[in-house]
C-alpha cells in the first residue's frame, strides 16, 4: 500500500462563525483546518474534496477541483459536475462499470478492494468517489478514500471510507465506480447539453482550470437571470443554456427541470430579484 490516510476523529471547531468537517478518511497531507478564503481559486490542493464549510449566517460550502476555465465570468452562475455516468459513452474517462477482481470473495468489514477497471488510473483519481455495489442482498454506496495507480489494467486497487456492510461475491456482483462530484466542476453553459445537474456556484471572478476552489451549495446568494416577477412563481429554477436561475414559467420542474431553491425577497408583477436561496444539499 502506497497510498497513505489519515482517520480524522471529528469534532465541531468553530471560529469566528464558520465550522470545517472533513471527510472521515482522509489522504494524508490534506487534513487542514486553516480558515478557508471562499473568494479564491488555488494551484495546489489544500483540503479533501467534498470538505464542508458551513457559515453561520446559512451559506454552505463544499471544496472541490475546476475542470476547464471559463469562458465567462462565472459571478452569479452555477456550475455543474462535468463526470459522466461510467457506463454513459464518454463515461469511461470518469470511472469504471464492470465487476471486482480477486482469488476469493470480499467479506464484511473489507475496506480494500480491486476492480477489474479497464483503465490504468492516476494515484487517488477516484479520491471521495462513490462505489455502487449491487449484492442480490443490498445494494449499498460507498464513499471512496483513495486508489493506488494501476500498475497494470484490469488491476486498480480502491480503499473505502468505511468497511463493507454486506459480502461481496466477485463472480456475480456488478459494480459502478464513479469520480467525485467535486473533481470536474465547470461553469454551466459550457456544455449546453441539459444533462449536467448544477452542484454548486463559485463565489469569484474567474474560474481557471486545474485549480481548487470551495462551491457554495446552499444559502442566500446572488444568481443572475432574475425570477419571482409572476404570481405564484416562488420556486426557483435553473437554465442549463448559461447557469442563470429561472422561472417555472420557463424551466418547469414538472418537465424535469431542476429546483435549485426560491426566491427570498417579496416580489411584485413583471419585477423579478436575483437573490435565491440556494438548497442543492
């Protein structure tokens, strides 16, 4: 085992109005409880994707990693996670769907794992990546802590977050191996496909790929657009096109659009607001 982890024993720390909550199992060198600048992008990585700040004013955020730089300014848009579903076309560059690898079955309480990826991976791709199992028992999703780098294909070595709950048996369990929702983000409107879910807004003027940054998930927020300018349009909305919020009028949740919260401040006939607030976790 090359990969090293340190098991960060929690407890709520407090400063100055905001709390840090790392992840359990944590790659060793990136435990930090420094205070967090949610207004600045970073080259090197200096918290565990999917850490949580929470402020006490209502804004939450999670730390993740930009995929590609924006095109334009990302103030008051959303952005998405850029993964593809593994067994998506495309989705193999994001992760593996297939079946585990092993002499013998995985018990109970295993925390290490091989996959039968057909990808060599990079050391700690699948860092707080999810492994879908589907047993005849249970199906169950667990958070990944880390991988060794495939020394061959067929062969990549995945360590848990927590040990297995229910036996793994290698010659009829499928299993799904997803990236982290933190390790692509991109500004919405990039891809204008509809299939991206908007995961987060980076508070910022720039967005540079390659870089770290903490995503606001929850809490009042600016978005651009506007909305709530209509009777009974209170929920809002988001547009795939460019990141900005919506109507229902126009992005109607019923059709499969996604809410992304609503809007907090009275409104009144054809005058709309920009503050929302924000509930995607």
């Amino acid at each position: 085992m090359t990969v090293q982890f340190e098991v960060v024993n929690h407890k709520v720390i407090n400063k100055d109005g905001w709390s840090l909550l790392l992840p359990r199992k944590v790659i060793k060198g990136l435990v930090n409880f420094g205070e967090p600048d949610v207004y600045t992008q970073s080259s090197t990585q200096l918290y565990p994707f999917g850490t949580k700040l929470e402020y006490a004013d209502d804004k939450v955020f999670r730390y993740g990693k930009i995929k590609t730089t924006s095109t334009n300014a990302p103030l008051a848009r959303l952005c998405g996670n850029a993964c593809v579903a593994p067994g998506a076309t495309g989705g193999g560059s994001y992760g593996y769907e297939g079946t585990l690898d092993a002499t013998s079955n995985y018990a109970v309480g295993s925390t290490t794992l091989i996959m039968n990826d057909t990808t060599d991976r990079a050391e700690n791709v699948y860092e707080d990546g999810r492994l879908a199992v589907y047993p005849a028992t249970q199906y169950a999703l667990y958070r990944i802590a880390g991988n060794e780098a495939a020394a061959t294909v067929d062969d990549v070595t995945i360590y848990l977050d927590t040990p297995l709950k229910v036996a793994l048996v290698v010659s009829s369990t499928s299993i799904t191996a997803y990236y982290s929702k933190w390790s692509n983000v991109v500004q919405e409107g990039a891809s204008s496909t509809g299939y991206m879910s908007a995961i987060g807004m980076r508070i910022g003027a720039s967005m540079t790929a390659g870089y770290f940054s903490w995503f606001q998930t929850r809490g009042q927020v600016i978005i651009g657009g506007g909305g709530g300018g209509s009777s009974g349009y209170r929920t809002a909305t988001y547009n795939w096109n460019d990141g900005y919020g919506a109507d229902a009028a126009s992005y109607d949740p019923t059709s499969g659009f996604q809410m992304i919260g609503y809007w907090v401040y009275s409104t009144y006939s054809s005058y709309g607001d920009l503050v929302v607030q924000l509930m995607l976790e």
